[in-house]
C-alpha cells in the first residue's frame, strides 16, 4: 500500500488509494505514528464514488473517524488532481457533507467547507469549574459551541499574549466536559485574528485546524461583528483565508507534497490491513 504525504498549515497527512470500503482505523495509528510509522496527524483514504469525484473516509492519529477536517480537504483535493483522479476544480464526499475544491496553480488550494450550526453559547460561569486560579480562561465571558463539520467550543481573549500562556490541562477538561475541539482566539484587527487550537484525536494544540479556523472565524463575524472575509493565523505562523459566501465557509491557503512511503508486508501480517 503506498502513502503520499502532504502537508496544509503545518497539519501532516498520510493519502492512500483503496477500492474496497473497511475500517482502517488500526492502520491509521500504526502508520501515523511518530515514531513507529511514517509520523502523521491522520490517515485519508480515498475511495471510488458514484455519484462525486471520490469520497474519503479520514482518521485521526489516534484511530478514530473524524466526519471533515479543513486543512485535509485541501491536501486531498491537491492529490487528486496530481494523481489525475479529479480535475481543477472537483467535488468529493467528506462522510455526509459535499466538499467543493479549487486549485490554483501549483499549491493553493481553496475549500468550500459548507455551512455551520451555532449549537450553544455558553457563559464563563458554566466552564469556571475547569479552571484553575488565575486562569487567562477566567478572562473570556462567552463560549460559543459551533460545528463547523466536527464540533467546536471557541473563546476570545483580550490580551494575544493570552494565546501562549493556556493550561493543557484546562483545555483538555473542557474538550472532553463539551466533546469538541478547543479554539482560543485574539482579534487582533476587524481583518487579522489569531488562535491556537487544542484538537481532539491529536489531544494537543496541533499547528493548525482548519475546521477550527472556520469555527473562530464564524464567531467572530456573527459575535464580534468582522467582515465576510479574514485572514487568520494559527500556530503554525501561515497565514490563512477565511471566507463567507452565501453563508457558506470557503477555506484557502498552500497545500504541499511531502513524499511517497510503501507498507512493509509486517504491517499486513500484523493484521493492520
């Protein structure tokens, strides 16, 4: 079985082809690991559609499903139309939701992530039990939990040296208190916004999420009253285009290709596939 790795916003994923529909989530954590295997935040494998270009099923590092994710979208849709499986401009199947790509030449790759659901706001006092004394948490007055694909719990700060000085431990209590993807978040100016994300399935901040991108970027138009279109930069420093047309999430920012790894047959022995 041959991998492609590609990278979006710092986010690294293993690409394979498979014709066959199964579950490859132990696969996914032996050949995402860092150490053991070919190292990647998650595993997308491409599978024949009738009805779109492909659809994929994606998993996390750690081998659970994951509905979308922003930054993989993009890194498919570059493989795809490398490898000839789709042109240009294409659509595939992300689980439920339909994923519109468009490529500009040679690496950036915009997404059209679909639209989202506001699910919940949700007042500092609900959340302060997570917190430990003097929390920069205990600064945000507001939560809002929105799904932007997978779900999200995004809060702002005052203060953007804020964004690194954030508890571990308080972001992974509220990602499991509300099962979603944590964002912290700084408005710099009404067009700049920067944030750090704490991602399930990872289970740290990761570089960038692209889901999370969209869910601070969503907020913060709704909430904080920024224009329909932003750039925002996540921990990984890349700069990063957050649009809003039609009330739909477009996504843009370089995607690229890392290189090729081949399965050793102990990984078909062992069962993993």
């Amino acid at each position: 079985m041959v991998f492609y790795k590609y990278s979006g916003s710092g986010n690294d994923f293993l690409i394979a082809q498979s014709f066959k529909k199964k579950d490859f989530s132990n696969l996914a954590q032996q050949v995402c690991h860092r150490h053991e295997g070919f190292g990647a935040d998650g595993l997308v494998v491409v599978l024949p559609s009738r009805n779109y270009d492909y659809e994929w099923d994606f998993y996390n590092s750690d081998g659970s499903k994951a509905g979308m994710c922003g930054n993989a979208s993009r890194c498919v849709g570059l493989f795809a139309y490398q490898h000839g499986i789709a042109s240009k401009e294409h659509v595939f199947l992300a689980g439920k939701r339909e994923i519109s790509i468009r490529i500009e030449e040679p690496n950036i790759v915009e997404s059209n992530l679909g639209n989202y659901q506001i699910l919940d706001t949700i007042p500092n006092l609900r959340c302060k039990k997570f917190f430990t004394n003097n929390s920069v948490l205990e600064n945000i007055p507001m939560f809002y939990l929105i799904n932007t694909g997978v779900p999200h719990l995004v809060g702002f700060v005052k203060n953007k040296e804020w964004l690194f000085s954030l508890n571990t431990l308080e972001l992974r209590a509220l990602r499991h208190a509300f099962n979603a993807n944590i964002n912290i978040a700084f408005i710099e100016n009404e067009e700049t916004i920067f944030l750090q994300t704490y991602e399930r399935g990872v289970e740290d901040f990761t570089l960038a999420c692209g889901t999370g991108m969209a869910a601070v970027f969503i907020v913060a138009r709704l909430f904080h009253n920024t224009p329909k279109k932003a750039t925002l930069i996540p921990k990984s420093n890349e700069f990063l285009e957050l649009s809003l047309k039609n009330d739909e999430i477009f996504y843009k920012g370089v995607a690229r290709y890392i290189g090729m790894s081949v399965l050793g047959m102990g990984v078909f022995k062992s069962g993993c596939f």
